[in-house]
C-alpha cells in the first residue's frame, strides 16, 4: 500500500460489491414477481439484469428484491417500482430491453414509464 | 454482481450449533437451484445475539433468520432466494410486523435499538476473511490519515482527547499510556495486545478477533505509530481457534497488502504483528505475568513499578492494551476525539461492550453507551429473565468484580459508579441471576476459579484465598459460626492489600460484595443452616407434603438413589398410600421435583 488513492480504489470497488447489505428501508424498492408465474414467464434475467445495471450505475439507495405473485399472472413477469411517498408503479410483459428507461427515466429522474406500465397495456 | 447475500453467522457461538453445516448446505442448495451466480454465501463474525443462533440474514430484504438448521437451507433457497417468499417460520419473531404483515429492520428490535456499536461495528456485518470488506467500510483509512497527515504527537493527543480508558478493566487512560511509553527514549519499543480475555463470561475480545480482526491489525500499526515502535505481537489464548485461525488470515492479508511491513503508505514507517499463544492462565491477563510469558517464560506476574510503559517486553518501553480498546482507535482517528468525547458520561467516554449470560433472555454480546443503566441493559435489552423469576442480582467484572443488587439498578454503568457500589467494569462480562440464586454459593464459584488461578508466586493469594474458599464451604455447608465470618472478612482486607498482582488485589472483591449487599444470606446459613435461595444441597431437605400425594409413584422410579419408598399413609381423598423420601439416602438432585405433578415434593 503505497498510498491513499490506492486504498480509496480498494474501497470503491468493494463497496460496489456490498451495496446489497446496506441498511436503508426509506430508499426505492423494486420488486420483481418471482412466483412460479413469473419465474416460467422469465423473470430471473429480469431481476437480475435490475442488479446489474443498477450496481453498473453506481446508483445506491435502490433495493432491487423479489416478490410473490400478485395475481396477474397474464401479465408477468410483472415489475413494481415503489418510490417513498408515491404511488407504486406496476410494469408488465418486462423485457430486458425496458429495463434500461426504467432505470434512467423512473429510478433516477422521477418519471415513470408511462407506456410500459399496466394501465396502457393493451392485447 | 450478486442480486442477493447470505450472511451466515462464523462466530464461536453459531459454529458450535453447527453454523459451519448450514454455510455448505446453503452453498450445496444454491448449486442446485442454479443461483451460483445471482447468490453469494458471507461467513461472518458473531452478530450478538447468540441466544438465537445459528443466525442466517437475508439481503437486500435484511431477513433475520433465527436458529436455523442445515436441513432449513434447501427452504431458504428453494421459497426465498428463488420465488421471494420470506420463509416465516424462521424469522426472529420481534422482525415481524403484525400490523402490516411485513418484515421491520433489526435496528428497530430492542435487542438493537438502544446499541451503539463502534466497537463491534463490523462485527457479523463483513466477512473477517477478506480484507477488501474491511476497507469498504472505511477500514484502514484511519492508519493511513495517521501517516499522512498526523504527526505521532497528535495521534496521542487525540487518543488523549476523546477520553478512552482501558477496556480490559482498570479503566487507565489509554493516551496517557500511550504518552509515556512515547516519552521513554528506547532504540527498541513495542505494542502488545491482551487477547487473553479470562473472565468467565465474557467474550467480546474473541468476538472481535473473529469477526473484525483487521480493525485490531490497524489500531495497533496506529499505536506504533504513535509511541515509536515496530513491532507489535498479539497475546491470544489457545482456546480460541477460530479467533487465532483468522488473525492470522487478517495478518496474512494486510502484509500481502502493504499495510504491514515496510514503508507503509511510502511514509518511511515499518511495522509488524506476531500472534502469541497463551495456554489460558487467568494471570497471565494481568500485563506483567502477561509480558513474561510472551518473553517465553513461566506467566508471572512482577512488581509495578518500573511500569511496561518505561521496562517492558524485553526490558523496552510497552504499550499493552485490549482487544475491546484498540477496537474504538480507527474509529476515534477518523471522526475525532470530540465525536468519541460526546457520547457516555462525564469521566467514562465512549460505549462498552457487555457479555450478557446467566439468567437472561437474550444471551449474547451488546455494545451500549457508558451511562446506560443496568435496568436498561437487563430488562430492555435483554429481554428481561426468563420463566417469570425475579433479577436478584448481576454480576460484573468477573472473579475480580461484585454484584449488583435489585436495589441498584438504576444505577447508571461506568467506570466510577461500578466502583462506587463495590462492583468494577472489568472485562465487561455481565451475568444475570434470578431469585434462585444463592449469594455465599456465588462468591464460592468465584473463589473455586481464583484458587485454581492464583499463580502461586505470593503467599496472599496462594494461602489466602485457599483459607477464604474453605470458609465459604463451611458456611455453605452449614458448619460455621459468626466467628468464622469474622475470619472471612479478616482475610478479605489481608489479601486485598498485601498480594503481588490484580488477580491475588481483587480475589475478595466476589466475597466483599455479597456480604456488603446479602450480608442476611451468610447469616442465615451460618445461624439458621437455611439456604434461602435453595441452591446449597448440604443445607436442603427433600420431603414429600403428605396430604398432596395421590401415590401415583412418579418421585419413586425417577429417583437415581432408590431413596423414596411408599407409606402406610393415605391422605384424604386420595385413593393411594402417599410416599416419603428417606434423607439419609438422598442426594438431593432434585429430579423427584421435576416429576411430580402435583408440587408434593419441598426442598427447604
């Protein structure tokens, strides 16, 4: 160890790694439908692309979990963004390529996706 | 990137109830369900709650599982690390929040509510075996502002500063220890750490030797630093393998690193660390018998002074501090002396980590601001006394420490206040007792241990406290007369002034303070021959309440010593003939009691 930077570096790196200890109930939650519904439709790469891209951003105080189902299982996999003190906001039919928006437009700038969400959705 | 963590508890306590087969067995179960790559298993060091071990936690939920099995890993896996649903059976039930059915933090249970951990900040949170962990949660960074932007001087000042007194007892100073041996002009210092922790009860030393041992490594560079050494060596017992087996790692890690060794942080300073093994004499916590045996001598003690801080180790100036105090220094150097200063009381700064055991709910470790109050800790904290018994009395600091009657719990804990009442912080192992617990038989055990403790070099504590343990077996078994305490209390004075070291200086203090606070309880053996508590066998009697017994023979087949036997005798309104015990064959074990269904078995 020769110097401080080099420690800091160290530290950025690990941190990165234990994000998904940290102890913070008032920061965004996104969860993903993982009953067995879900998990047939594809959720898993779902939730797991939500952790990498969210961990690849460097964006802390999002807690990316699973959820069971919530009883519309037409429309898995199913994803809901909860923001403190806002109303839940319900994605369907998730793929990994909507992921990107969400995080950019709804998880860092406030506005959800309107167009992905339940309420446009239409066969 | 993991998606989720597992952090499995590694500490002495959950490996004992088997944690180290629930780590493969989750790990095996992971395999299977294909999560290898979305899951990652932590062993950690002790949680503190140990009452509740093996301890599994969940993240990101934060699920705090409690006394898992192996064969629980597979639900785990298979319902919530796979289809997110929290496997309710094993939740620690003060997490769960009935009113929204869902699951609060730990930081909101009253186990943790009211703690403050510094010293076991990271302890049970990161994995003791990787360094990187450590360094994520600021670790190492104090020893390289020490470096870098400290001069010695103002290391020691801010030690000085923030208030901290030794952990492992006497309550000394730490700057100011450091402050000497720093003024003591040597070609050779050294910093030595007592990893010994012989307090019954008490394991927060070994606690964060295993799960924080680099907080350790750093505060010691930091010490080094600051007096002028380097080279440190650690005194560690034996009797802790895995605290020994992952200092060593720790060690391993930091050299590998840089952060021991040579021209750490490219400031010019060496320093480096060996670990010492004790073969767990109780003297050899007292720092001189402590030094002579890292020297590879027989642990004795000498006496004080010269002081370690002017002729210690190997005739050089020595610092000697313990685990609990290095703990608090990364933490000090990297928020201030006055961050440390505002917490705890007017002359006790800081926190202090307590063992709680005994008669208690939550056994385990709680790391509590000075100035907290028994009450808090026992009845808050630590969920109270189990089956409904009234708290009699605690007991802190050990062999060398008192109790703490009912009457003084409110008595706010620090350093001076302990002492007042006759008790001493020491080690900070705190043993809770209920009302069955009998005063005299406390300070016997106590003295047991001290006897077969006492290193034998002066005749105070080698002859006294022999005369003082039988004495109290005297008096525990009813053979004594007032002159007898008298004697006692005669030699408790006499070894108390006139022994070598702490351990033959403190030998009394169980003695002292039982009589100060129970003195009724030493009467009523010696005057009476009655235990009150019903705890000393020689002065109890096993009788059956005749007219209760329905006969039904349960005391006679469970008694070991075939010392109960049937009657002529039937009671009104009983159809069979009631029992009797025969005391002259019994050997009072009390099983005939655990049998009865109908209470007719006394013990007075």
């Amino acid at each position: 160890m020769k110097s401080l930077a080099e420690l800091k570096a160290i530290k950025e790196k690990a941190q990165a790694q234990m994000t998904a200890r940290e102890n913070n109930d008032d920061g965004i939650r996104v969860l993903v439908g993982m009953a067995t519904c879900g998990i047939a439709a594809g959720a898993r790469p779902i939730l797991n692309k939500f952790v990498d891209e969210i961990a690849k951003r460097n964006i802390h105080n999002v807690k990316v979990t699973q959820t069971g189902c919530i009883g519309i299982c037409q429309y898995e996999p199913v994803v809901e963004v909860v923001v403190p003190g806002q109303e839940k906001v319900t994605y369907v039919k998730m793929t990994e390529d909507k992921i990107d928006r969400i995080i950019t437009e709804h998880i860092v700038n406030g506005k959800p996706v309107t167009e992905f969400t339940i309420g446009s959705y239409k066969d | 990137m993991y998606r989720s963590q597992v952090l499995i508890c590694g500490g002495t306590g959950c490996t004992s109830s088997s944690s180290e087969k629930i780590i493969n067995a989750m790990q095996v179960a992971i395999d299977n369900a294909g999560l290898n790559e979305e899951v990652k298993v932590v062993k950690t060091g002790c949680f503190g709650l140990c009452a509740l071990g093996p301890i599994v936690i969940v993240y990101p939920e934060g699920c705090f599982y409690s006394r898992v099995t192996p064969e629980d890993a597979e639900e785990i896996v298979n319902e919530h690390l796979l289809k997110g649903r929290i496997v309710k059976r094993l939740i620690y039930d003060e997490t769960i929040d009935n009113a929204n059915d869902t699951i609060k933090s730990l930081n909101e249970t009253p186990f943790y509510k009211s703690q403050k951990r510094i010293a076991l900040r990271n302890c049970g949170v990161i994995n003791p075996e990787n360094i990187d962990e450590y360094i994520a949660n600021d670790g190492y960074a104090a020893l390289g502002k020490a470096l870098t932007e400290m001069t010695p001087a103002e290391v020691i000042q801010t030690v000085l500063d923030s208030g901290l007194r030794g952990r492992g007892g006497a309550g000394f100073p730490t700057g100011l220890k450091w402050k000497f041996a720093a003024g003591n002009d040597a070609d050779q210092k050294y910093v030595c750490c007592n990893a010994d922790e012989g307090d019954p009860g008490a394991f927060m030393d070994r606690s964060i030797l295993e799960g924080d041992p680099h907080a350790l490594i750093e505060a010691m560079a930091i010490a080094g630093y600051a007096i002028g050494a380097n080279q440190g060596y650690i005194y560690v017992r034996a009797e802790y393998p895995i605290a020994v087996n992952r200092l060593k790692i720790a060690l391993k890690q930091a050299r590998e690193y840089g952060l021991l060794g040579k021209n750490i942080f490219d400031t010019g300073f060496d320093f480096d660390l060996d670990v010492r093994l004790g073969a767990g004499a109780f003297v050899c916590g007292e720092e001189t018998a402590l030094m002579t045996s890292i020297e590879g001598k027989r642990g004795e003690p000498r006496p004080r002074p010269p002081f370690p801080a002017v002729k210690g180790l190997f005739g050089k100036p020595t610092i000697l501090n313990n685990v609990e105090t290095y703990a608090n220094i990364a933490q000090i150097i990297l928020n201030g002396a006055e961050w440390f200063a505002s917490m705890g009381t007017e002359k006790s700064k800081g926190t202090k980590v307590f063992a709680l055991g005994g008669n208690i709910k939550h056994t385990g470790l709680v790391e509590v601001p000075m100035g907290t109050t028994l009450r808090q800790i026992v009845e808050e904290i630590g969920g109270g006394i189990p089956s409904g018994k009234k708290f009699k009395a605690a007991q802190t600091g050990g062999p060398s420490g008192g109790c703490i009657p009912a009457s003084l719990m409110d008595v706010e804990i620090d350093y001076d206040n302990l002492l007042a009442i006759g008790s001493m912080m020491g080690s900070g192992g705190l043993i809770v007792m209920d009302e069955d617990t009998c005063m005299v038989d406390i300070a016997k055990f106590f003295l047991e241990f001290t006897v077969d403790e006492s290193c034998g070099k002066c005749t105070p504590c080698r002859v006294g406290t022999r005369r003082m343990l039988e004495l109290l077996t005297k008096i525990t078994d009813g053979k004594a007369d007032m002159e007898d305490l008298e004697k006692l209390e005669a030699l408790c004075d006499y070894i108390k002034e006139n022994s070598l070291c702490g351990l033959g200086q403190t030998a009394p203090n169980p003695v002292i303070s039982t009589l100060r606070y129970f003195r009724d309880e030493y009467i009523a053996h010696i005057q009476d021959k009655k235990c009150p508590a019903g705890a000393c066998k020689n002065l109890l009697n096993f009788s059956v309440v005749k007219d209760s017994c329905f006969g039904c023979g349960m005391c006679a087949r469970s008694c070991p010593a075939d010392a109960i036997f049937v009657t002529d005798y039937v009671a009104p309104g009983k159809k069979k003939p009631a029992y009797e015990i025969d005391t002259a064959k019994c050997i009072k074990c009390g099983a005939c009691i655990g049998t009865c269904k109908f209470n007719a078995i006394i013990k007075k």
